[in-house]
C-alpha cells in the first residue's frame, strides 16, 4: 500500500521528468564531473521546462505545486545518480526563504528569474570555524545609516561558483545573545565587497561547484535584510525540517539505486560457475540491504506526507537523516564490496555512488548534531 497519495499529475510529472534527465542531463554528466561544474545552460533548460521552484506562487512566475512536486524532483535525480546540478538547494532550500521573508519588491525582482534558472541562489552559513553551529558564525553585518556593511568568509557553500543572489548569514556585533545576533542577508553577485573564491575540490560531487565566498566591507540596503532584526536564527531553524528532510530522501533514493544496480549485477556475474547471486552469502547481504532500504522507504515517505501537510516533525525528520544517510552509506560500501575489483572503477555507476553519498552525513546538519536534537528532546 502506497504511503504519499500520489495524483495522477504527478505520475505524469515524474515520467516527463524521468524523461528530461535521460536526454537532456544524463548524457553529459561524465564531462561535468571533469569540468568540475555543471553549465549554467542546464540551469536554463530546467527553468524553461518547468522544473525549477515549483512551490513558487503563480503571480511571480512558479506553479504553486504542492511538495509532493519537489519531492519527485529530489528523487529522480538521485535515481539518476547525479549530484552535481544542486537544483535541489535552489528550489526547496534557499528560495523558500525569499518567498516567506523578501519584501514584494524582492519577491518581483528575483523569484521569476529563480524559476526561468536566470538567477541561480546559494546560502551562505558556514564558516571554516563554525559548521552546523549557527549561532558561532563570526561574519557580521554592521549597520551604517541605510546600509550594512558585511564582513567575514564563508566556506562549503553550494552553487558558489554559479550564484547570483546569496543568502548570508551574519551577525550583529553589538548584540551579545548570539541567537539574536543572527540575521540574514540578500546579497548579489557582483556587489563590491563580494568575492566569489577558489571552487573546492571534493571527494564526491565533483561537478557541484563547491566554494569560498569572501566578504570586505561589502554594503548592501537595508531592506536586503530578511525580516526583523535577530530574526535569522529562528528563521534558519525553521527552514531547517524540509532541508534535512531534503537531504534524507535524496539519500534513501541514492540507496535504493545503489541496491538495484547491484542485484542486476549479481545475476549477470559468474563466478566459479555460478552466478554471483546464487552464492549464500551475496543472498544474505542483498537480503539485509533490502531490508534496511525498505524500511528506510516507509520512514522517509512518512516523513514527506506529514511536512507536506505542514506537521512539524523536527525530531523525526533528525531521527531519519541520521539512520537513513547512515544506512545508505553501508549499502554503498556493501554494494562496491560486491561489486569486486570493477566498483572501484569509474566507468560503473557504482563507484561515483559511493563517493557521493558519503556528504550526506555531513550536511544539513552532521549526524551526531542530529543525534544531539533527538537526544535532547526524548530527554527534556
């Protein structure tokens, strides 16, 4: 029995999608993961089919979709075994907060090109000494007459090469409480002050344009600020259920891939005269690993139906990032190891899986920063 009551307009929506990303996106992602980022072009063809902020409302160019939208989005491009086009943080992560929070004036000059893929966004919170601690971040946003003026690094940040309109998180230095300190800022590229850094080179999403974003008195209005002053961290902390939620579910799909990829192998294997599969022991491990995936499955899809009746469900959205990105991480491993000498070979789909998925323990909060919020409230 099926957990998300799925429409009949999303099945057509996922298998026009499913469609796009096998000739549009699929075949270019080896020269990608070479180049080390994904063209803004492909951006473009996102946004001029349909498939880039979906939840945006109508009047400012989206479709108004409801999650479940965003949600087969997410999917099919873990299913494509693809990481580099980050149109997930784009769509479900940092645009959210210009809907929710930008003035109308902001709101009518960024959220069309966001949905045509003219503008592309990022957010900025991490730092090299401040990760999931938000409220550790030493950037700060000085006010001066009808300006902030804004200072500090940032590190980690996806989309930081292709970006065009930054969320940044910085700190009021007068403020001591520094939960109230927080505030986040709209800034554009090519705003003096504003320097894009160096592309990281990654382990795994090769073609994700990963970067430092450095900030030098950079003055930006006023009314860039989201929202009222000390603000910012109540508002991240908000935003933070659907961005882990995101996270997980584009985890339990990659593990879900990741295992069918490896059954089909292990009945095309032969080995001693058998088929790999027909051996006990891959019988025994594929037989564990769909266990754990199933399960994954009903956990992540319950999850989605309750954010998408907007539930607050932060404590087993944190629960499931943890275990889920854990657990596709050992079917990985489990897979390559099956796999033999050939998963360690990039020409198989596998072996770009296993490095990628390994990240997802890391973002959106690292693991134990999620054991931590789930400790604290079975605890209280």
């Amino acid at each position: 029995m099926e957990i998300i009551p799925y429409q009949e307009e999303h099945i057509i929506f996922r298998e026009g999608f499913r469609r796009f990303l096998a000739k549009e996106i699929v075949p270019h992602v080896e020269e990608w993961e070479e180049d080390g980022i994904v063209p803004r072009w492909a951006w473009k063809k996102l946004g001029e089919q349909g498939y880039l902020c979906t939840s945006v409302p109508a009047r400012y160019g989206g479709q108004e979709a409801d999650f479940l939208f965003s949600a087969i989005l997410i999917e099919e491009m873990a299913r494509a075994n693809f990481y580099g086009l980050s149109a997930r943080l784009h769509s479900d992560v940092v645009v959210p907060y210009i809907v929710q929070f930008a003035t109308e004036g902001q709101k009518k000059k960024y959220l069309p090109g966001c949905v045509s893929g003219d503008i592309i966004t990022a957010i900025a919170m991490s730092e090299p000494q401040a990760g999931s601690d938000v409220a550790g971040i030493k950037t700060t946003a000085t006010a001066d007459g009808d300006y902030f003026i804004i200072n500090g690094q940032k590190t980690f940040i996806s989309n930081g090469i292709n970006c065009d309109l930054v969320i940044v998180a910085a700190k009021d230095p007068k403020e001591i409480n520094p939960h109230a300190a927080v505030d986040l800022f709209l800034v554009e590229a090519g705003t003096p002050g504003f320097q894009k850094g160096k592309k990281l080179k990654k382990i795994g999403w090769r073609s994700q344009d990963t970067a430092e974003l450095f900030f030098t008195d950079c003055r930006i209005p006023k009314e860039n600020r989201l929202g009222e002053k000390g603000t910012g961290f109540k508002k991240l902390m908000t935003n933070l259920q659907q961005e882990r939620l995101i996270c997980t579910l584009g985890a339990q799909t990659a593990a879900e891939f990741m295992l069918e990829e490896t059954i089909r192998y292990c009945r095309q294997r032969e080995v001693f005269g058998k088929t790999l599969g027909a051996y006990q022991n891959t019988q025994f491990a594929l037989a564990e690993m769909a266990a754990e995936v199933r399960i994954g499955r009903n956990f992540i899809d319950r999850l989605t139906v309750e954010h998408w009746r907007k539930e607050t469900v932060v404590t087993d959205v944190s629960m499931a990032k943890f275990w889920i990105t854990e657990m596709a991480y050992r079917v990985a491993d489990r897979c390559l190891q099956l796999f033999g000498g050939y998963g360690y070979c990039e020409e198989y789909p596998i072996a770009r899986a296993w490095r990628d998925i390994r990240v997802t323990r890391i973002l959106a909060g690292s693991n134990e920063i999620m054991k931590m919020i789930v400790g604290r409230e079975i605890t209280k």
